[in-house]
C-alpha cells in the first residue's frame, strides 16, 4: 500500500504530459504552465483534507495531472525562448529550482515530524500551494514562444517576442530579427508535419527523422528514470532505517542532508553542460552513477556476510551521497533538455509530451518495483541499477546526436540530411562546435532574403544590421 500510494502520482503526471499533446499548442505556454500549477494546487487541496486512504489517492492523482502538465510545457518553452549558447545552462538552472523544491521537503518533512497530530503531514502537503500562487503572479506576464506564435500565424507577435529576447535595442524591424525570424518559419515550411496524419508519422513516412527523433528523446527521459534516482529520492529515508538499521531520526536527518548535496551539484552541472556538451557530460555522469550503484552493493553485500555494520553503514552512505552528485551532474538535466532539442520544431510540444509520458511511466515502475525489490533482493537489489547505468554509456555514445551549440534549426539541417542510425563516426553529429555548414547556411539565407526584398522593392536597402 505504501509503495502504491507513493507511486499513484506518477500514473497522474504520465497522464498530465500526455493531455498536453492536445492541449499544449492550443493554450499557449504561459497559459498551459497555469493551468497545470491550478490543477496541483487543487490537488494540494485535496490531498491536506483528505480523511481516508481513497480521498489521498485521488488528490495525488489529480497533483500528479497537474506536474504532468508543466513538466512537458516548462523544458519545451524555456528552450524555444533560449538563445543557442544559453540554452543548456537555462534548462540546468529549470532543474536546479526543481531540486531546491525537493530539499526543501525534505527539511520540511524533517521539521514537521516534531509537529503534533496530523498537522505533521498536512502542513507540508498544503504547502504546495505556495508555489502555484507564485506561478500565477509571474506566467501572465511572460512571453509566448515565437517558434508556437510562427506556426500558429501569429508573425506580428512573433516578431516583438524574437526582439525582445534578442534585447540590445532589437526592434521588430531589425535585420537580425527578421533574419531569425525568416529561419524558423523557412523550417516550419519545408517540414509540413500538419500535412501528414499520426499513423503516417509514427510508421516513419512523415518528414525526415520524425519518428526517431522522438523516440530519441523518449528514451532519454526514460533513462533519466531507471538510472534509479527516485530510489534515492522517494525512499532514502526508508533505506537508511531498513536496509542500514539506522534510527528514523538520523535517517530523516541524512535524507535532508542528502537532497542539498543533490541541489549543490546540479547546480554544478550549469558550468560543464554547454563546454562540454550533452554527449560527454551524460556518459561521463552515467559511468559515475554506475560506480555508485556497485559500491553500495558490495558494502550492504559485506554486511549481509558478517560484516561491520557500523563501517559498511558509513561506506554505503556515502556513496548514496556521491551518487546524487554524480546525478546531478549530468542524468539530471540532460534527458530533460534532450528532448527539447531534438523533436522537430512542429512536433517540439508534441515529442516533449511523449518524452515527459514515458519519464512518468518509468518513474512509476522504479517506485513500485523498490519496497519488494529491497525486501526480496537484499544487496543484490543495487545490481539491477549499476548495470542499467552502465548500459547508458553505449546508448548515448552510438545513438545521440550532440545538440549544444546548435540552434534548434540547425538540428532540423542535420536530420534533413538522413544520417544513419550509428552517429558516432559522424563528424557533423558529434563535433561539439557549431558546424560550419549550418553558419554558412544561416549567411546564405540571409543573402538569399535580402536579395529577394531587393528585387521586390529597389529602394530598399541593408545596412549595419538594420532594414532601410
């Protein structure tokens, strides 16, 4: 029941990134983030006053519809609003603010296990609503995505969003604006996907890459998962008083402390995520995971020999401790990044759905899977996840295309030329620098551009980024 009761929101969240295939382009970024933070508040609701076991149930299901939600909007709008070079080190900073939310219920937890009554678990429940109160006094003030405002016809509005994120006195009118502007929209109509109907775009004969772009970046967002964090994340306390024999309040107290070492060094991971690119930094940060996942099991693997259980303790700990650093360095933020990248720029909202969908599902199964894998498995339980880690390394060194230092256009050029399945010999696919084929395209286009506006309008001219 416990691990049932944990694991039901992620049923919520599966089916809340889901819904935004439908609703997500139609409402608007800013407008969808509301809706999911009104739905979690609601939940919140639900979930303080709860008097039974059913009642608790259904308000984390209807919290976890609401994260669903904002989990396939928020990685989505924060790349297509994002400058090429900034635009890991956003997403980063998105995850960071993600896992401060969970130090501090982990402090909160630890701080109301004092309270008395039920207030000790209320209070931290309806403290959720905290934050949704926070994201409806900010979203309505925040830009659309130009990219959704282009394919939606809105060019007027596109404009003034592309200029003011370009900032340095950028007008609607300047050169560089319209230059953007004239890129994406050239994209959007070559790829045609509002041509094509779901069952021709998942049997692959829609445009180029479709189909494996986005299971590129579902399979991403599942490895995020069966990495086994949300062992460590759901269930450290847990672990520490049955599998280590700890007493509860120590275990509280390590799990607090554990979830600001996780905060600290996905934080970190703002300063290696663009300079050494998104290849690099997960294969590097899976091989660490990895190695966390078999000392853990060779420390509880002594103690369930005989072995000193006060010292193995302290060994098993703290690789639990340098397991959520190596995390935060790299399985964190990058398979939520991925898939905001790599999806087409038509099918961004949708491929960004189905990648945060399958986050949840495989979320669910690693919460539901740990309580018996535990009490079954013993030692051996950690196994299963250094080997999966592991696995990550060749998947993303064979099958991952680099995507820092490319604007998202310039990932649509890449996958226009059908590289095969294996990318690790393809220099275009794996260089962490921009290509120059796509800068001499982004100059080639822009002449093109001009010369047209020339031939339409003689009085027209281009000078020092401005249109005359």
């Amino acid at each position: 029941m416990q691990g049932t009761m944990t694991s039901i929101y992620n049923i919520g969240c599966f089916i809340g990134a889901m819904s935004t295939i439908l609703t997500g382009d139609y409402l608007g970024r800013p407008r969808q983030i509301i809706v999911g933070s009104t739905v979690i508040a609601v939940g919140a609701v639900i979930q303080t006053a709860s008097y039974s076991v059913a009642q608790m149930m259904v308000g984390r299901i209807v919290a976890g519809l609401g994260t669903g939600m904002n989990t396939a909007t928020a990685g989505v709008w924060q790349a297509e609003t994002s400058k090429m070079r900034s635009r890991g080190k956003l997403v980063i900073i998105q995850m960071a603010n993600c896992i401060t939310g969970f130090s501090i219920s982990n402090w909160l937890t630890l701080g109301f296990s004092f309270a008395p009554a039920s207030v000790d678990w209320r209070f931290p429940l309806a403290f959720q609503i905290f934050f949704s109160l926070l994201i409806w006094v900010m979203c309505p003030f925040l830009p659309d995505s130009p990219r959704l405002l282009i394919r939606k016809g809105k060019y007027e509005d596109a404009l003034e969003v592309i200029a003011a994120l370009q900032g340095h006195g950028a007008t609607p009118d300047s050169a560089s604006v319209r230059s953007q502007f004239d890129v994406i929209k050239d994209i959007l109509d070559r790829e045609h996907v509002s041509t094509y109907s779901w069952w021709q775009l998942i049997t692959g004969r829609g445009p180029s890459g479709l189909l494996r772009r986005m299971i590129l970046g579902a399979w991403m967002q599942a490895m995020n998962q069966i990495s086994g964090i949300n062992i460590t994340s759901y269930y450290m306390a847990f672990i520490f008083i049955n599998a280590l024999n700890m007493t509860e309040l120590r275990s509280r107290i390590l799990a607090a402390a554990g979830s600001v070492d996780y905060l600290i060094f996905s934080c970190l991971a703002y300063l290696v995520i663009e300079r050494f690119g998104r290849r690099k930094v997960m294969m590097t940060s899976a091989g660490a995971c990895s190695i966390c996942w078999i000392m853990i099991a060779i420390s509880q693997g002594r103690v369930a020999h005989g072995g000193d259980e006060y010292k193995y303790g302290i060994v098993s700990v703290s690789f639990f401790f340098v397991f959520f650093a190596s995390f935060g360095m790299g399985v964190l933020g990058v398979p939520w990044l991925y898939p905001t990248e790599i999806n087409a720029l038509e099918m961004r909202t949708k491929g960004a759905s189905l990648a945060m969908a399958t986050n949840w599902i495989m979320n669910y199964m690693v919460v539901q899977v740990t309580l018996p894998g535990i009490e079954n498995l013993g030692w051996q339980f950690w196994i299963i996840w250094a080997v999966i880690c592991f696995a990550f390394i060749p998947i993303t060194y064979f099958f991952y295309p680099e995507t820092a230092n490319r604007t998202l256009e310039d990932i649509d050029r890449f996958f226009e030329t059908k590289p095969g399945i294996f990318v690790h010999r393809n220099k275009l696919a794996v260089q962490l620098q921009r290509p120059d084929v796509y800068i001499e395209a982004d100059e080639k286009f822009q002449e093109a551009e001009i010369a047209k506006k020339s031939e339409k309008d003689p009085s027209y001219e281009h000078v020092e980024g401005k249109e005359v």
